[in-house]
C-alpha cells in the first residue's frame, strides 16, 4: 500500500484514427506523499499513473484533491512497434483526506 496526493484524475475515451479501435482509460496526476529531503532534490515528487475502472469509481466520489492510499500494480501497455511495455496502474484507491488550499468555486447560477 502507498500513499498519493491525488490532484487530479480524468476518465478519457477516444477512437484510436489508425485502427479504428475504441480506446479508454484513467489517467491520474499527483504527487508521492514522502518529501524527499536528499541534498540534491527536495519536496515530493510528481507522478502520473493509469488506473482501474474500479479505482476510478472511489476517486471520482472523493474530493481533490485529496490524499489517497492506493494498491499499485503492472499493466502491460500496447506500444506503436507491436511491442509492450510495463506501466504503473492504481488498482484500488481509499480515499484519507481532501486537501484544501483555496477556496471552492461557486458554481454560477
């Protein structure tokens, strides 16, 4: 188990223009919740991970941002060469605590 700042998450859908396929997926935006206070980096690092319709159902319920503990796991990824290529994915996702820093926008009437 992991702990992330989830800043943003967004469900996406697209027909691939080569082959026509239909392809989705979720894509997530955060930072790792450690600070790293080596000498020659500081702060917590930025990340980008896939993630399972699963855990995009308990994401999108949440407040973001928000800190989440998240199950990270490999997916193999389709490259344009015929290949494959291992990518971190979020599996599951338990939201801690929003984090609040500004705010929140009125939506307009």
């Amino acid at each position: 188990m992991a702990r992330i700042i989830i800043l943003a998450a967004r469900n996406w859908s697209l027909v691939d223009e080569k082959t026509g396929e239909m392809r989705s997926g979720v894509k997530i935006e955060g930072c790792e919740a450690f600070v790293n206070n080596e000498s020659d980096y500081r702060g917590a690092g930025f990340v980008e991970y896939q993630a399972s319709p699963e855990a995009w159902e308990s994401i999108k319920a949440a407040p973001l941002p928000g800190i989440f503990d998240v199950e990270i796991g490999l997916r193999k990824k389709k490259l344009k060469n015929g290949g494959a290529a291992a990518v971190a994915s979020v599996e599951q996702a338990t939201f801690v605590s929003a984090i609040e820093f500004m705010p929140p926008v009125k939506k307009a009437a």
